[in-house]
C-alpha cells in the first residue's frame, strides 16, 4: 500500500532539494526521519516536514492503518514549479530579470522495500 504527501510551492531551487532527497530514496522512514535532520540544509527542514505529514497521512488513514515502523520511502519527487519573475538594476539604468525558482516536493511511502 502506498501513502503520499504533496507539499507545493515551496521557495526553493528544484536542484537544490533534489540533491538531499536522492539521499533518503529506498530508506526506512526511521532513518529516513534520523538523516534529514542531521542534514544543515533548508531543503532538508522542507523534506522533513513533508516526510512526517505522509507518516501521519499513513498513521491516520483508516483504510491503510500502518505505522511508522513498516514504511519505506519509496520515492521522492521533486517537481519543477512556477517561477517568480523579479527585476534587479543593471547597467545604463536597465532592468535585469531574476527567475527565483519554485519546487512541489512529492513523497511516496510504501510498506514494501523498494527492489532495485
């Protein structure tokens, strides 16, 4: 059985959380949880808090009834999401555009271990 959490629009670069949620792919969600908040990173706080939903999302659900202790993480996806569109001065009075990029972060937990 699988289990999701969605967190959309998050402030920051889809690269940037990409490269802490590779590392948490395949993880019991235990250590999963115990890594993510070693990691000094903000994207790191933003896959935790997005992690723990799905745990409580798995723990809540009367359909799926499991707990903590069962689930994997089965994927984690990091989406591209819209940019915000803002103008910085440049040279000879012009305007410069600045793309500050936008991601929705997507976890999947399973209750089976993920087979590679």
């Amino acid at each position: 059985m699988e289990v999701q959490a969605l967190t959309r629009n998050t402030r920051m670069s889809p690269k940037k959380v990409r490269e802490v949620a590779r590392q948490i792919q395949g993880r019991k969600v235990t250590a999963a949880v115990d890594l993510l908040a070693l990691i000094p990173r903000k994207s790191a706080r933003l896959l935790l808090k997005t992690l723990k939903s799905a745990i409580a999302n798995a723990e809540n659900n009367p359909k799926v009834n499991l707990t903590a202790d069962q689930l994997w993480v089965h994927r984690a996806l990091i989406e591209n999401g819209s940019s915000l569109r803002r103008f910085k001065a440049g040279p000879r009075g012009t305007a410069m555009p600045r793309h500050k990029k936008m991601s929705h972060i997507r976890i999947v937990l399973s209750d089976e271990a993920k087979k590679n």
